[in-house]
C-alpha cells in the first residue's frame, strides 16, 4: 500500500482544519465521493450501536443511523460497503510515531511515506509524525518537511519534537550529546520552522529555561508533553499547573511510582485536564499497569505506537536518530546500553492488546484511540467520533478485531 495522493482544502484555513467556507464544502462534496457502510456494529469511546450505518460526503460524516433508511436519496455512483455485523470504528489518531516499513520521520519524504503505508494499513488515519533528539539545524529542516507534508495531505496532523529539551539520566534513545536547554531563541526558531503545524513538544520541566518554554509553546497554540524527566511529584504537577497537558509515553523515561514519592504519573492522573500516552505494546509496560492507568485517568489514555523504523519490516540492525538499535523479535533496543528504542507496535494491536490482554472494555479502548488523542491537541470538534460533520476516517474490524477495511478522509486506505 502507499501513502494515498494528497487531497486539498479549503483555502486560508489554518491548521489543517477540515471544514471550509460552506461554499467550498458544497464544492467538495459535489466532486467527492458518497460512502456508506451498513450493518454494523458502531463502537465509539462512549456507546455501541448495532444495525447502524454511516454515510460519508466527501471527506466528511454526513449522516449515520439504524437499519435500511441509509438507501433513501443514494446516487447511483456511491461507494456500498455491507458490513456484515463487524465492528465499525473512528479511524486511530496516533500521537506519537517515528517510523514504520525501514523508514523513519527523520528520513524526510520517503520515510514519511513509508511509515504512513504502514501505519495506515493498520487503521491509523491521522498521525502525528515524531522526532528525536538531533541537532537544532536538523530539527528546522524536518519541521519544515512535516509542514509541507501536513499541506499536501489531511491525514499528516503535524509533529511532535520528542527531544531535545530532555533530561539525560532518562533520556531513554536520545542522543545525550544533541540533548539541551529550552532557551527562548531555540524555541523561537522552531516554532518559526514548524510554521503553526508543530502539534506537541516533550520538555523535561526541571531544567533550566523549562517553564518559560512551556508557556511560549502553550502560548503559541502547541500541546506541551512532560517527558524523559527526572521530575519529582510537585515538580510534575507544577508544569502541569503551567499548561503542559500530556504526559510522554506514560510510566518509561521517568520516575515510577513509590508510595511516598508518587512522581509523574500520579501528578498526570492528579491534573484531570492531563492526557497519559500508553505504548501497549506488552514490552513498554505490563497489562496490570495499563489497567491501572486506565483506572486512575479515565477518558484520559491515548494509546500511542511510539514506532520506530523496523514496525511492518524485518528484525535487524537500525538507526533511531543517531543512535544504533538492534532489533530482535520486535523488540528495539540500543546496541550501547540495551534501553528501549522506541516500539515496533500498530495502533491495531494496541486495541487488541487493551481488550484481551489488558481486560479493557472495548468502547474505552477505542476512545483511548480516537476521541482522547483528538481533545489531546485540540482536534474534539472534528476527529475522533462518526458523527454528522465529523471527519470520515473508519476502520473495520472483525470479531477478533482484525482490521478488514480503513477510510481516511472518505477515501479507502485499505
């Protein structure tokens, strides 16, 4: 599968932001296609319906219902998926990836590309593309690939600097030479790079020039992540005070949970506007931890792949950034030192695992996929939901929750 030809939108919106002028909407929905999948069952984060229909417009949910109302004013050209009872869904938003199919973010087009093929063809609609640590010169030049990525397709949400405001003793698969301080003219030219398309940044809020980061990021509209920190609880928790909102890959590249020294996650699960990223993957973090999480922050779990080069390809030797990994029965880890490299998870894994392994009711682990990672950077209003006015991105799965058929933006991925 390849990564699908960009798609166009409304001039003067910023964003990326899927719906236009009415005018243009009208435009759109008049040269797009019609779509509807029928006889399903429909799964979101806060109901199932059985029976159910949804009709795509275009790149848009026009309507959805129950029974066989969905063949009222059809056009004859319209696309007709029957169902057959599967599992329909919102497509996955991921936050939080580096790679997939050899190819890497860092890589520039081709490894942009390659990771989105992948990834898409395991129901992920929308991504957040990740970077690691490197060089301030080198994260201008890929923040300025990913915007133009995000111009030219609808389903690119933007980037995510994962480095290098990090703290070294948890810097997990980060360069520590290319590691520094958040100053205010590093933030300045990255933001400028990123040009509005910049989504979230990880910072380690202990160091110097850390809070003023957070609030110039906050400021200029970004999702701030605390991450790869040695932060205690109040340290955590007083960021999070500041306007950061997400907690980076929850439970890895920081301080765990002691009963007298609660640290970052108990701060995250504390600060209800908080979103928690989860690598469930079954090697990050064990099955009674993630229910754990999902216990303590409800509605608050977005479920991430944090996937490196070697996701969809074969075990071997990689590069993560600057760093070597070596890869073996999926598992990435540094050839010096052994840390975690990232994960060579799917977003339809991550569902699988969350319901039978993790023991996760479904309907919370399919918000834990959509609904949550929209609100996480602002997007609640337009993705992660099939309703009326809602972007058209679905995935179908059966009853194993194998994925069997994927639409992004109305047109079929997969």
């Amino acid at each position: 599968m390849t990564a699908p030809e960009a798609e166009g939108e409304g001039e003067g919106v910023p964003g990326g932001r899927l719906v236009a002028d009415a005018a243009g909407y009208r435009e759109r929905v008049r040269s797009a296609p019609v779509t509807i999948i029928h006889s399903t069952r429909l799964v979101s984060g806060t109901d199932s319906v059985a029976d159910a229909w949804v009709r795509f417009d275009g790149d848009l949910v026009a309507a959805r219902g129950i029974g066989d109302d969905w063949r009222e004013g059809l056009p004859a050209e319209a696309s007709v998926t029957d169902a057959a009872g599967r599992v329909l869904v919102p497509g996955f938003i991921d936050l939080h990836c580096h790679g997939a199919g050899g190819g890497s973010i860092d890589d520039g087009d081709d490894g942009i590309a390659a990771t989105l093929a992948v990834h898409r063809a395991h129901g992920t609609t929308r991504s957040v593309l990740s970077l690691v640590t490197a060089s301030l010169e080198d994260l201008i030049a890929r923040l300025e690939t990913i915007a133009a990525a995000t111009a030219r397709d609808p389903l690119v949400l933007g980037s995510h600097l994962e480095g290098p405001f990090l703290d070294r003793g948890f810097r997990g698969a980060h360069d520590p030479a290319l590691l520094r301080a958040a100053d205010a003219d590093a933030v300045a030219r990255l933001l400028d790079a990123a040009g509005g398309t910049l989504r979230q940044v990880t910072i380690a809020p202990e160091h110097d020039g850390a809070a003023d980061a957070i609030r110039a990021f906050t400021d200029a509209g970004v999702a701030v992540a605390v991450g790869h920190t040695g932060a205690d609880f109040a340290t955590a928790l007083a960021a999070f005070d500041s306007g950061a909102s997400i907690l980076t890959h929850a439970f890895n590249g920081m301080r765990g949970i002691h009963h007298r020294a609660p640290g970052p996650v108990l701060a995250a699960m504390h600060a209800d506007h908080v979103t928690l990223e989860v690598i469930n993957d079954g090697v990050h973090v064990h099955p009674d931890v993630v229910r754990l999480a999902f216990a303590g922050a409800p509605g608050r779990v977005a479920l991430i792949t944090d996937a490196m080069a070697a996701t969809g390809a074969a075990d071997g030797d990689y590069v993560l950034g600057s760093l070597d990994v070596i890869v073996a029965g999926g598992v990435a880890r540094l050839r010096e030192g052994g840390a975690i490299a990232g994960s060579t998870l799917t977003q339809d894994a991550a569902l699988r695992r969350a319901v039978l392994d993790c023991g996760i009711p479904l309907n919370d682990a399919v918000g834990a996929l959509t609904a949550t990672p929209a609100a996480a950077i602002g997007r609640a209003h337009e993705l992660g939901h099939l309703r009326p006015g809602f972007a058209a991105d679905a995935v179908l799965l059966d009853d194993a929750l194998e994925v069997r058929a994927v639409w992004g933006a109305g047109r079929r991925l997969a």
